[in-house]
C-alpha cells in the first residue's frame, strides 16, 4: 500500500513539476479525412453515409438537423463569448487508416504515443502494457471522431455486457438503439443536443443485462485532434434490472489557436434496482493565459432513473475548456431511486463554467444530493447553476445541495444560482452555499512547513474538493488531484 | 546560530521593528517577553518571512546564511521552525498528509529521499505518543475542530516530525491548562534541547519557563530588545511588571 502511495506521490510531483503551459498542447499528424466545411443536410448525410449507418438513422439524423434550423442558440447562462459561425467548422474527420484491432497491442504506434502523452491513468498503463493481474479496465477509445480499438470485448461479452462504440452498435443492435437513443435527452431538447443528434460522430454503447455487475470499469478517451473540427460525441448507457456498471470517461485536446466546437449528449437508462456510475475528468484545452482559444464545451447529461431504487451518480472533476455549459441532471421516475451530483469546476485565466445540475424528483421517496465544488482564479467566472422540482405526486422526497466556492485572487468571479420547485409539502430540500477566499493565513502556514506557494495551493484545494475526489475511482481521483494543481499553476500571488 | 542585527520592519507602513539586536547561538532556549505591541509576533513572522511584513533595514544569519534572502519554504528546509500562536485550519486536508507533504519537500530541498508512507507513519506515532496526543487525531483535519489546547499539542507534534534547528514559538503557552501546559514544556524539552538546536521562546507568562527552564531572557518593547538577562529576569518580570522592570 505504502508503495501504491509513493508511486502517487511520485507522479503527483512530476505532474507538478511541469511546465505551468498545457501538457497537452501538441497534435499528431494522422491523416484526417474531412467532411466539407460547414453544415447542410449533405453534411448529415456524409456522416450517415461515411459510418454505414442504415436509412432510419440517416432519417432520425435529419430529423434532427431540421429542428436544429428552427431553434436559437440559447443565451441563459452567465457566459460570453465571441458567436459561433456554424458554417466555420468541420463536422466530421476520421483518420484515415481504419483498423479493427483485437487489442491495443497492435494500435497504430503513432496514436500510441498519444495515448502515452495522455498519461493515462496506471490502471490502464498496466493493461496497455499487459501486466499480468492488472486491475482489468476496458479502454473504448475514441481517437477524434472513430473508435480505432475496442479492448476486453471478449470477456465483457461472456458477462454479456455490450461495449461498443455507437457507430458498431447502429448497426450490431438497432433494435436496442433505437429503443432508447433519444429516450431521455430528446432530438429537440436543447439547441446543442439537437446539433448533436444531427451530427454526432461516435460515441460510447454500452448496455449491461438484469442482474449483471459489470466486471470491469468501463472507460473511453476522448480527444480532438483536428484543427477546427467539432466533436460531437454521443454516449448511450443502459442498464437494465439490478445491473450495475461503473464508467469513466476523460478528456484532453491539443493546444489550438482557434476554438473549437464540442457538443456532446450523454444519456444514461437506470432500471430497477439498478446503479450507473458515471465519473468524468474534463480536461480540454482551456485557451492560453491571455483567453485565446480553447474548447467551447457545451454538453448536455441527463440520466432517467426509471425504475425503482435505481441509482445514479455523476462525479464531475472540470478543469478544462474556455467555455463550458454541463449540467448532468437525473429525472428521479422510480420510487425510491437516488440522484448523486458530485463536482469539482475549476476556472482559471479568462475559462467560464456555467455547471450544475437538475434533480427531477417525480418518484415517491426519491432522493438526491449535490455537492458542487467550485474554484475560480484569474480573470475566470464559475456559475453554478442548480435545479431541485419535486413534482406534486412525489411524496417523502428528500434533497440535500451544498454549494461551496473558493476564491483565489480579486479578479474572479464565483456565482450561485439555485432553483428549487416544490410541489409537494412532504418534501425535505436542504440548501447550503458557502463562499471563502483561500486566505494568507493558510498559505503562510504551509508554506512555514516547507511547501512552496505552488504546493500549498494545490494542498488547500485538494482539500476544499476532497468530498467529491474521494466519489472518483482510485485512478481517476490520482489525475484529477494532479490536474488539479496544473490547472492552477501560476495563479498565486 | 541566529544573528539579528539592527533589524527594522514595518506593516502597511507602520514601524513595529525598531534596530533590534539578538544573537541566539547553538545550544540555547532564549525566552523574549514583552507588554502587547512590542513587536513579539512581528518578530517570528518576519523571521518566518511572511509576506506583508517588509524589512526595511538591518540583517539576519541563520547559521551564517542570509535567512531574508530565502522564501518561506526554504527557510523551513534551513530548519526554521514557527509555532504559531494561531495555528491555522486546512479543511479536507489530514494532519499525516500535511506533514507527510510538508516533510517529504523539506527533505527534497536537502536532497534526501523522500519518506515512504510506512516509515512516516512510524516517526508521526513515535512524536505523538511523545506529546500525549491521540494518534488517531493525525488523521483528522488539519486543526480543524481542535480545541485551543489541541492545536498547540499539534503543533508540538509537527515540529517533532519536522524535527528543525531553530524553533520560534510565538505564545505557545497561551490556551493551555497546567496539565497540557507542562506536556508542551517537555515536549520543547525533549524535542529541542540539545546543542546543535536552539528555541526563542516567545511568552508572556513565567508558568511556562518553569518547565523550559531558559538559558536568558530578553525584554522586547517597543521594537527591540532593551535588557537581558538570566531566568531570574522572567521571575522579577512576573512580580513586578514590565513597567517596574524597565525603569529600573
């Protein structure tokens, strides 16, 4: 255990270590094969046509694409910034050497060394590697906009557990798609998720039968690789009757000068008795230190708890992107069943995050907590942004919502916004908020005990976001205390 | 082993060193007392050298060094230690990892190797057995929840752990009830007292000394140090006063 320790210890350092720019800021030179800048119903369909997909998912696409055309880009949140030339971007990039591989062993060697510069976390590193008794994590990545390798398929499929990319699932299990895609996050929800619904590239499917724990964590790598291409990544999780599955998914891009155009759906399906647990370090490019470039991230997550006693939890670790607009939200149906939202936004330099989340209580005895963690430094805004409706039939609810920002520096801003509707007197909604400065009095003394104004920063943070850290998978929680203090470099003083 | 020459300091420009002179060598517990607004807890901040307080003048050696040459850090690398009177709360971060952290970069700066988390633990038990405090409470906040007397025994804890040179304890005794009272004092005692490390010892009160038993005393007032003398001058200090003391 001592030695696990040391190793984190060990790379926590070395992360901290280096350069205060952005680890990631480098791009490999894959062939890309581009659709045709700009979007039209041709685009649609060279992304249709390009994936193989059958006629009705073409026609669900462009179903999609001309609600889109009817629908404005909404202005609610408390983010600026510069309006988006739709026309201006790629929809679709792929590279261009496709390989269907039967393990990561035999990836191109040049998107294996992205995946080395990813840093991806030890678990992972000793299954790439093929380390005898590694703790077993399926890695579905998602290299730009094509799966290039699915891992552990095998033995997922003797548990009977599907994980694919949503590309191979169109065509493997319509039936099962076409069941549930759209199902909770609508084609017309939202101005972002119906764009996404239009052009999504790939994404993840996963679905997980009655009565089976998933036996391993699931876990896809998202990346943009390609000047000026959007990703629109679409995610699909089902998990049936007392199932339980455990996801991890991570981000990173390459440093670009231009913004880039992120718009992902994540939709998650929890029958009775069953439990998702859905983990996210977000860690796109956030634009240099003066706000230029970045990721726009406008995402929308929404979880249906339908049946009874079902449960999810999303843990959110946001230190990336210029803008980011998220708010993972479970629709509490079955009785009994309990929401989690658990967050840490960091902004720093010129970054926005509008984040939080939506509790929609329509089940009796349904429960939810939310603990979001914001802090903000620089120039940066950090809004969160929070629902809690307790519709009139669903009685004996129960919510509790802390809301905790931390301040570094006097140029920042941190926001609550908290709306709560209340239909039903039974209903028990807690409400917390708390805003601190990180104060000279804590810097001082643990700069006094030998750490420098970079390490007791990244002490005193880890320590205001240990409640939800400790919701992250081991290897998960190692990178996001790391990213955690990068994403603050230089920010003292 | 410390040397502070004609040292002036000020906050939010106001002076509150005005020339003191201090030579604490090797060896030596060195008690400073002093009225209210002497400049005691300037003194140990800007030997700490916390940012705000800004010398204007003057000089001081840390074992020949240049100590306001350093960051904060390094000065703890040096082996500088600060026993705040006010010891500060962290949330979310435990007492093991802290010092573990703490620990583990003053040893860096030194070039030595890094504690393993085994071996920390052991010497954080040892430490805290040492000052009678539960060593359960090394897992918890870093002084988060503590009571006055906690937190003092605390930081007695961290500075075994960190085990350093030169300790300055700004009113270490203040909150303290006669039983952890002399826990504290043995605790400097076996920690500190030997002759490769010294103490300044800021106090307002005689009960403490009893237990530390000083090889001088110093009175600071008004920014700088206007007598010195053996243990017997905290006695008389503690019946007679500062005032008397002084115009004497």
């Amino acid at each position: 255990m001592s030695e696990d320790i040391d190793i984190q210890d060990r790379e926590a350092r070395e992360a901290a270590e280096k350069a205060a720019e952005y680890e990631h800021g480098w791009s490999s030179d894959i062939e890309t094969e581009f659709a045709e800048k700009g979007l039209n119903e041709d685009t649609v369909r060279f992304i249709s046509a390009k994936k193989g997909e059958p006629e009705w998912m073409l026609d669900w696409r462009l179903k999609a694409f001309r609600l889109w055309q009817e629908m404005e880009e909404p202005n609610w949140a408390k983010l600026g910034y510069p309006e988006i030339d739709y026309q201006d971007a790629y929809y679709y990039a792929a590279p261009k050497k496709k390989v269907e591989l039967d393990s990561l062993d035999d990836l191109d060697p040049e998107i294996k060394r992205v995946y080395d510069k990813l840093g991806i976390p030890l678990g992972e590193q000793e299954v790439l590697a093929g380390v005898k008794g590694a703790k077993k994590v399926a890695v579905d990545a998602v290299f730009d906009s094509v799966s290039v390798a699915t891992s552990f398929r095998e033995e997922l499929k003797r548990a009977g557990v599907i994980f694919l990319s949503i590309s191979e699932a169109i065509r493997e299990y319509p039936d099962l798609v076409k069941k549930w895609l759209g199902k909770v996050v609508p084609q017309h929800d939202n101005y972002f998720a119906t764009l996404n619904s239009a052009v999504f590239s790939d994404g993840t499917f996963v679905y997980v039968p009655e009565g089976v724990r998933c036996p391993m964590e699931l876990s896809t790598y998202f990346r943009i690789n390609a000047e000026n291409t959007g990703q629109f990544e679409r995610t699909l999780i089902v998990a049936e009757k007392g199932s339980y599955v455990s996801y991890l998914e991570g981000c990173t891009a390459p440093m670009r000068d231009e913004n880039q155009l992120h718009a992902a759906v994540v939709e998650l399906v929890a029958m009775e008795d069953a439990e998702i647990k859905y983990s996210t370090v977000q860690n796109w490019y956030p634009g240099n230190s003066e706000g230029v470039g970045g990721i726009y991230n406008f995402v929308t997550k929404r979880a249906l708890c339908q049946g009874a006693r079902s449960k999810v939890s999303w843990t959110q670790v946001e230190t990336g992107s210029a803008v980011t607009w998220k708010y993972p939200s479970c629709v509490l149906n079955g009785e009994d069943s309990v929401g989690e939202f658990y967050s840490v936004a960091v902004t720093n330099n010129y970054q926005q995050a509008d984040t939080g989340t939506k509790m929609i209580h329509n089940g009796k005895g349904s429960r939810s907590t939310i603990i979001s963690k914001g802090i903000s430094a620089g120039k940066s805004d950090n809004t969160y942004r929070g629902m809690v409706r307790v519709a009139a039939n669903a009685d004996g609810v129960r919510n509790r919502t802390e809301c905790d920002s931390l301040l570094i520096g006097d140029q920042c801003g941190a926001h609550t916004v908290p709306y709560i509707e209340v239909k039903n007197p039974t209903a028990q909604i807690e409400h917390e908020a708390t805003t601190s400065k990180i104060s000279d009095d804590q810097l001082f003394y643990a700069m006094q005990r030998g750490l420098d104004d970079e390490e007791a920063m990244a002490l005193i943070v880890n320590g205001f976001a240990k409640e939800v850290l400790k919701e992250l998978p081991m290897e998960f929680a190692v990178e996001a205390q790391k990213l955690l203090a990068i994403s603050l470099e230089g920010s003292v003083g | 082993m410390l040397e502070i020459e004609n040292l002036t300091a000020e906050i939010d420009g106001k002076t509150i060193l005005n020339g003191l002179t201090l030579t604490v060598p090797a060896g030596e517990v060195h008690a400073i007392m002093g009225p209210n607004g002497a400049g005691k807890s300037t003194l140990s901040y800007v030997l700490g050298g916390r940012p705000g307080y800004e010398v204007t003048g003057g000089s001081v050696r840390f074992d020949g060094e240049d100590l306001l040459d350093m960051e904060p850090h390094e000065r703890a690398a040096a082996g500088l230690f600060l026993g705040f009177q006010y010891p500060v709360e962290i949330p979310g971060v435990s007492n093991v990892q802290f010092l573990r952290e703490a620990l583990n970069s003053q040893r860096k700066a030194r070039g030595e190797e890094p504690l393993t988390g085994g071996e920390f633990l052991k010497l954080a038990k040892e430490k805290s057995a040492l000052l009678k405090l539960d060593p359960e409470m090394l897992k918890r906040h870093v002084n988060v929840g503590f009571s006055g007397g906690e937190k003092k025994r605390a930081e007695m804890v961290q500075m075994g752990i960190l085990d350093p040179k030169f300790a300055v304890l700004d009113e270490t005794d203040s909150g303290l009830d006669i039983d952890a009272l002399r826990v504290v004092g043995e605790g400097i005692n076996s920690i500190m007292r030997a002759p490769d490390k010294a103490v300044l010892l800021i106090t307002h009160y005689q009960r403490l000394l009893e237990v530390v038993k000083p090889d001088k005393v110093s009175i600071l007032s008004q920014g700088r140090i206007v007598q010195t003398g053996g243990p017997e001058l905290a006695v008389r200090l503690e019946e007679e006063g500062y005032d008397a003391v002084m115009a004497a």
